[in-house]
C-alpha cells in the first residue's frame, strides 16, 4: 500500500525544487531542471537521457520497461513564462509553501504535472508491478515560446526512440466545470491551430510638423479599427458537438436546447446570452467555436518628430478546428482592407484527437471511481500545448490533456495561470497525482489501486 501523506510531501517537495529552478523562455535554461529531474530519477534506479538541442535547453527522458502493449508517454515542459515580482506576495521563483498552497511561476503551468507524473513513475517503478507497456517519462523545453524548436518535437526528429509514443498525457484539460448544478471534468482532445501573422503598411516619411494623408500608423491604425468588434463565422466539430451534448445531457430541458443551440450559427449567440452559465465559459465557447484574431504587439517609428515609413503589428490568430491559413484569412481580409501587408510568423494547424481509444476510457473509468458525481466530456483547448509540435510529426498520435483540478467555489487560483502570484494546492497535487496514478496503472495492465 502507498502512503499517500508520504507521497503528498514527496512530490510537494519536487515541485518546489523545479520552481526555484528559474527556466523562464527566452533564454529557457531548462537544462538546470533537467539535471535536477535526472538526478532524481538516476537515485530511483532509472537511466535517464538528458539532451541538449542547443546550450541550455535541456530535455530528460526515462523508461520503466513493461511489455509488449505500444507505450504511454507522461509528457512535461518545464519551462515558464516570465515574471514580475513586484508584483507578486511571494517571490515567483522561491517555491514557498504558505497555507497549504505552493507559490510561484509555474506552480499550475505546468511544473505541477510534472512532479505528479514523476512522482506515478516513480511509484510505479518502487511497487516493482510488471507493466504491459513500456512507460515514459519525459520533461522538455521551449513550449511557452510557441515554435517549440527546442522540445519534444527536436526530439522527434534527432532522438526520437526517447519519446516515440502512440498515447500521450500532458497538460491541458481537467478543469472542473458546475454548469446547472451538474459537475464535469474536461479532458482535451483537441486544441486550435496557430497562426501569428505580421500586419504592416507602408506610407510616405516625412517631418513630423508636416502632417500628410500618407502616414503609415494611420493606414495600420484604420486596418485594425476595422477588426474592432468583429465576431468571425461559428465553426463547430466533433469535439464540440461531443462537449455540449456531454452537458447538455445533465441539464434541464429548456437548458439543453439552449445548450444545442450554441452549435447553430444562427443562434449561437442569443442561445449564450440566455444561458445561466458563467460568462468566463461563455467567452470560452465564443472563441473555441471560431477562429480569433489578437492585436498584442505595436511597432512604428523611431523619433517623436518623424513620420515613420512602416508600421506594423502583431497578431496572434487561432483556428477552430477543420480550419486553415487560408480559411483564416479568406475571413480576416474584408476587415483589413488591401493596404496591409501580411507576412506569417508562426503556423501550426488545429488538431482534434478521437475519445473513442482505451486510454480515453481509461480516464473516464478512473474519474469515475474518484469523483463519481461527475462527467468526463472531450473539449477543445483556445491554447497550445506541446501536441502542436508532436501530432503533425506522428498524425496517429492520441495526444490528451488531462491535469485534473477540483475548483471550490470562489477559489481563483485556475485563473493564475501566467499571471501574478501563480499557486497551487497541496491537496490539488496530490489529487492529481493519485488519478494520474490510477490511471497509468490501469492503462498499463495493473488495474486501479484498491
């Protein structure tokens, strides 16, 4: 039997190490807790693999051999997005423990899972059980910068007998949702594609005490005015159908046909506007149904008295499911007019993984004996994850994000994600830490711990 307060202080213990390893990206500097991450890994008896895709952007990967079954990938990055620690009532980068929360950057994304799946492989490899399948554990770098040229995907492509996996578990899902008094636990199938794209105009210099009609910030100014308030054309897929009928088979009747009727272009959004629901999954549900577009950087001139020739922003668009570059902007042009140029930095199409597998129905069976009041329903992410960079590398790849978290009510912590004072429970961890267990375990052939 496992001693579970053990196992709570254990792995509370490791993710307060990994936090106080600064790997904000840029530069990264992954390769300290991968260090960190072998050496404790190494004392467990393992043989990790620690590589390097350039200095200082590290990646650990270990095995628990098992047997013939194709193997299961507990899949991490480590490093975080920056912070400010003025800002913050506790250092970022300290890994303290205060009232039952552990703070700091990364405490929810995504160091958290990282110490719960190492803390399965570990226990898993101290009961000394006889998998079916080989297990894997694996921390990478370079998933918060977006291109990822240094995570899992380098591995794929230079050492990619480290990770090769037909089923993976990251980040992602495992939210808890009340939607009419019925409680639910997402697990990501899928997440929206990426496409950040460079909108800039072009315009004649000049003095800035001689104004003239041919300034650039204004032509980039009246292109993105024309964005403002724009709702682009409701795309729905497989997922989501699967997400609302989920909830909605929970609720009431004039609920669910208001539910079902989010799904309908032509009432989606009078159907959100009746709904009693929280105006967070309202937002949520606008922006997973259609592709987005974020004005988020600004870039003209250099000198308070000089007209600039260029302006240019950035912008971070995402596409729903079934959608493309050119489907994207076949959308966003008529908004723009002609006088912007557009260039694109940054592509990755959306991805949609099927919930009809054993590992699917694996976290299903296993929520269910932990949380039996709720419902495990498919979602769709607005963010990336680290699939982005596996699935169009290994298109059979069943990549699903599940990290699940019990939200009390009133309780904010889920909205800190790269944000101020960033936190997360010990009893939230531990939670996580025993369903992912139980579901590896099962998963692998050992059925659920009694």
């Amino acid at each position: 039997m496992i001693d579970w307060e053990a196992t709570q202080r254990e792995v509370t213990g490791y993710l307060q190490d990994l936090i106080r390893i600064d790997t904000t990206n840029p530069p990264g500097n992954e390769i300290e807790a991968a260090r960190f991450l072998g050496g404790v890994l190494q004392r467990e008896g393992f043989e990790p693999r620690i590589t390097e895709s350039a200095p200082g952007r590290g990646n650990v990967t270990a095995r628990l051999r098992g047997g013939t079954q194709p193997p299961l990938l507990l899949l991490g990055h480590t490093d975080v997005v920056a912070a400010e620690p003025d800002k913050w009532t506790h250092p970022p980068f300290g890994g303290e423990l205060r009232d039952g929360y552990v703070w700091g950057r990364g405490a929810l994304d995504m160091k958290n899972m990282v110490a719960a799946e190492l803390m399965v492989t570990l226990l898993l490899k101290r009961q000394g059980h006889s998998l079916d399948r080989d297990l894997i554990f694996a921390a990478t770098a370079d998933e918060e910068a977006g291109k990822g040229d240094h995570g899992p995907g380098w591995l794929l492509d230079h050492h990619p007998a480290q990770i090769e996996a037909p089923f993976i578990i990251t980040e992602g899902g495992g939210a808890d949702l009340e939607v009419g008094g019925a409680r639910f636990f997402t697990c990501q199938t899928g997440q929206k594609g990426i496409c950040r794209f460079r909108a800039t105009t072009s315009g004649r210099p000049g003095h800035g005490s001689m104004p003239h009609d041919e300034n650039a910030v204004l032509r980039l100014c009246r292109s993105l005015g024309g964005m403002q308030g724009v709702q682009l054309p409701l795309h729905s897929s497989a997922t989501m159908a699967a997400f609302i009928e989920g909830v909605a088979a929970h609720q009431d009747d004039e609920t669910a046909v208001l539910l079902r009727q989010v799904l309908d272009p032509r009432h989606s959004e009078s159907a959100l506007r009746q709904l009693s629901i929280e105006e967070d999954l309202k937002a949520e549900l606008r922006a997973v149904l259609r592709n987005t577009a974020s004005v988020t950087m600004l870039q003209a001139g250099s000198k308070i008295n000089v007209i600039p020739a260029s302006a240019t922003a950035w912008i971070d668009g995402r596409l729903a499911p079934g959608q493309t570059q050119e489907s994207f902007f076949a959308e966003l042009r008529p908004h723009m007019g002609t006088a912007v140029e557009i260039e694109v930095d940054q592509y990755s199409p959306p991805l949609e993984a099927g919930a009809d597998t054993e590992l699917y129905r694996t976290i299903v069976a296993v929520m269910g004996t932990h949380v039996p009041e709720a419902t495990v329903v498919p979602a769709i992410s607005n963010g990336g994850t680290d699939a982005k960079h596996i699935c169009p590398r290994r298109p059979d790849t069943q990549v699903y994000g599940f990290m699940p978290y019990r939200q009390a009510p009133g309780e904010e912590e889920m909205m800190l994600v790269h944000g101020h004072d960033e936190r997360t429970s010990v009893e939230n961890l531990l939670f996580a830490t025993r369903v992912l267990y139980d579901i590896v375990r099962r998963f692998c052939g050992l059925g659920q711990e009694e």
